[in-house]
C-alpha cells in the first residue's frame, strides 16, 4: 500500500494480499513510516523480507505513530520482526497481532522485533496462543500493557474492551460468539463484573465481556445489622433449613419466600410499607417477630402469620382473597381482618373481622383466641354475629 509514509497520513486501509521484499522496510500496510501517521488500518496478508525491518503493519517506525491498527496475516523475515512492525523509534498504540511471527536473532516479537531507547509502545497485544515468544525482541524503551494473550481470551471479547478503553471515539468492537478477533468499528464490547456483594464495593468473584452491560450483584452482607457494603439496614431475613437470605425490605425478603415453600420471613425492624402476596405456589410464615407492621394482602398463595416475640402488631388491614389461606398465630392484630377466602383461628388478639359473605367460614382450632370488636357480615353495617 505504502513504501515510504514521509510525514503523510494513512488513515482506514487495509490490505489482503501477499506483501515481499528484498532489501528491507517490508509491511502489510507501510514499508517505512517516516514520521508520518498510521490509524485504523490492517494487514491479513502474509509479509516476507529478506533483509531487516519486516512487520505486519509497517516494517520500520522512525519517529512516526501507529494507532489503532492490527495484523492477521503471517510474519517473517530475518532479523527486526514483529507481528505489528520491526523496528520502532516512535509512538505505537492500541494495537494487536495475531499472526504467526518468524526470523532470526534477539530482535523478533509478537507485536515488536525491537524498541528503541526513544520510542514507545502502548496497550498493545499479541495471540500467544500462535506466537510463543517475547511481545517484544528487544527493549529499550517504553511500554506499558505490552502482552500476549490467548485465542480464547481474544475470543471472550478481552482484548477488545482493552484496546477501545479509554477512547472516546468507537473504534474497536467484536461480535462476542461470532468474531474470533477485535475488528474496527464493530459492535461495542463490554465488561461485565459478577460482584460477591450488593455493589460496586464489593469483592469481584469474576469477569466477562459481551455485547451488552450486565453487571452482578450479589448478597448484603450484614454486620451488627448493617450491609458493609451498602449502609443499609437489615429489615428481614428468610430461612428455609440451613439457608437464610438477609433482606434490606419487608417486601424483598416477601418476593424471595414466595418462590420458597416452608420458609420462614421474619421482620427484623418496624415497618410501614404493605405488603402484597400474590403467588398461587406460596407457602411461607411472616414471623413478626416483636415488630409492627403494616397492611397484608393476600392475593393468592397461602401464609401463616406469627409473633415469636412480644410487642409485635399488624397495625394495618389484613386482606384475604378468595382462594387464598391465612392462618393467625399468637399475633396482635389491630387493624380488620377482610376476608373473602380461608381464615384459620390457632390464637391471635384481633381487632375486628369482616366476612364478605354468609359462605365463608372460620376455623377456631384454639380456645384462647380474642376478637376485640367482633365478627362481622357484609361489613361494619351488617349484623354483627
């Protein structure tokens, strides 16, 4: 494409086919880039010399700059070769190889043959997995993220996200599952963080890249009922045999029972948000647990409301639909027990309870049950039985 780049510009090529020379300065994309510039190009091409200064980009870098750019095409020569260029006495940056790389000498590397002592090489990598040498033959100048990585960590996306970092412009991109290499201007790639705890502070249990952000978070982690990762308060836990989920809300910890049968919610704190049940499949116990909370509604599913502790209280109405069970516990109750489903009396100190019809029935399976203001039919105007 290019012999001799004087203080020119090479900007969006590439080239696919065979490149040889005899007497020095062969590359893919340039030959000798004097001072000039080279982005966003390629070579997939396999380059040849017979003589020094061969590289799958630009043979011989002497104080130019070479951004962006990558090789996939075979590399050899005799000595000063490398699978990006040959000899660099300038700026190279974000930039790959993944072609295989051969010559003689100290001065042969996966992305550099040889660094001089003015020059510098950044974020740039190489395929290890097809070059098992040095990322550099030689090296007396500067780099920073010059590394080999394997196929399979070029085909995660890795090398991608590594190379488009901290660019504002969208340069490199790959379609994680289909593109084996980082392309330029392809889809973006992302990396995404599986945390250990519920935020970004938490210890990182493992790293993935794709095509799209999606960060996970795991559990609280609680410390004389504080999260030391988020501040916030623990308001309820789950058990179901050796296992407890700790909860920043009441209806939090709800959601996690419902899809749990046998697991006991106990409320860890007062609380004056409702909760709402909603799952024909639930099958848990609200342990109160000497706290006061707010209304229930029992949608569909199936609960049983207790107090382990003293001082607890339902300050808000308790809704049954129909299809639904509840049974009370010993549990002060001062709101109205509305019921259009199955109530069951184990005990319980209850404010007032409503029927919506002649139909439904109560279950009183213990004696020492007290109900304040009675038992009503159709509502508070209706007969009080």
């Amino acid at each position: 494409m290019s012999g001799i780049n004087y203080t020119g510009s090479i900007t969006d090529c590439y080239n696919i086919g065979s490149v040889s020379g005899s007497e020095g300065n062969v590359g893919g994309v340039n030959g000798y880039n004097d001072g000039g510039t080279i982005t966003n190009s390629y070579n997939a091409g396999s380059v040849s010399g017979t003589e020094r200064y061969v590289g799958g980009v630009s043979g011989y870098n002497d104080g130019g700059t070479i951004t962006n750019c990558y090789n996939v095409g075979s590399v050899g020569g005799t000595g000063y070769v490398g699978g990006v260029n040959g000899w660099n006495k300038g700026i190279i940056t974000n930039c790959y190889n993944t072609g295989s790389v051969s010559g003689t000498g100290v001065n042969v590397g996966g992305v550099i043959g040889r660094n001089e002592s003015n020059a510098s090489i950044t974020n740039c990598y190489y395929g290890s997995t097809i070059y098992t040498g040095n990322a550099i033959g030689a090296n007396d100048g500067t780099t920073e993220k010059v590394e080999g990585k394997t196929t399979e960590q070029f085909k995660t996306g890795e090398v991608a996200y590594l190379l488009q970092n901290g660019q504002s412009e969208e340069i490199w991109g790959q379609t994680i599952g289909t593109d084996t290499y980082p392309v330029l201007h392809g889809p973006k790639v992302y990396k995404s963080i599986t945390y250990m705890g519920c935020n970004d502070s938490s210890e990182i249990a493992s790293v993935s890249y794709s095509n799209e952000k999606k960060d996970v978070f795991g559990k609280h982690n609680f410390e004389d009922g504080i999260c030391r990762y988020c501040g916030e308060k623990l308001a309820a836990t789950v058990t179901k045999g050796d296992e407890t989920i700790s909860c920043v809300s009441l209806p939090e910890a709800i959601s996690y029972a419902e899809n749990m049968p046998d697991s006991v919610v106990t409320v860890m704190e007062d609380t004056n948000t409702a909760l709402d049940i909603n799952n024909p499949d639930s099958d848990f116990t609200i342990d109160i647990n000497g706290h006061k909370t707010d209304d229930i509604d029992v949608k569909n599913g199936k609960i049983t409301i207790i107090d382990s502790k003293t001082g607890g209280d339902v300050k808000g109405h308790l809704d049954i639909k129909k299809d639904s069970t509840v049974t009370i516990g010993n549990v002060k109750i001062s709101g109205t027990i509305h019921t259009m489903g199955q109530l069951i009396l184990n005990g319980g100190d209850i404010n007032k309870i409503i029927l919506a019809d002649e139909t439904i029935k109560l279950y009183f399976n213990n004696s020492d049950i007290k109900i304040n203001d009675g038992i009503y039919l159709y509502g508070i105007y209706g007969e009080k039985k």
